[in-house]
C-alpha cells in the first residue's frame, strides 16, 4: 500500500465527502484516527473546501464547490506526474 501525502489525505476526504458524510463514515472511509479526522475537518472547513450540513441534529460534511475543484485539480496533477 502506498503511503498517503497530506494533500492525498484531503483529496480522499473531499471525493468520499461529495454527497455527504458523518465524521465517523468519513474517518473510516479515509482510514484516520478519530484524532486526524477532528484536525482535518476542523482545517478544511475553515479553508472552506468542506461546509457542515446540519439536519436534524446531526452534523454533515460535504465538499465545497471550491472543494470539488482541488480534487479536479490533484487529480491531474497526479496523472501528470505519472506520464
């Protein structure tokens, strides 16, 4: 298994985050420690490429349009680096 860089670790979080998660779906989907999903919630919210989807209570992440834009753009950053 390749080990994940800090932008690959948002870039995870953002795609899984695109129709909506809890933090606990979002900690397993994206294999973090609870501890790591608190930081990376609390810093991509304050970048705004996450906004918190409140229904009935509970507390939903999901990706920004700006948000959407940075996984775009890793994406092709990455297959550029590998041709």
């Amino acid at each position: 298994m390749e080990r994940r860089d800090r932008l690959g670790i948002i870039a995870d979080i953002l795609d899984i985050a695109k129709d909506g998660v809890k933090k606990t779906e979002m900690m397993y989907k994206a294999n973090l420690s609870f501890k790591q999903a608190q930081d990376y919630s609390k810093a991509l919210t304050s970048c705004k490429l996450l906004y918190v989807n409140g229904n009935d209570g509970s507390v939903v992440y999901q990706t920004s349009e700006k948000g959407n834009e940075f996984v775009k753009r890793h994406r092709n950053l990455k297959g550029f680096l590998k041709a």
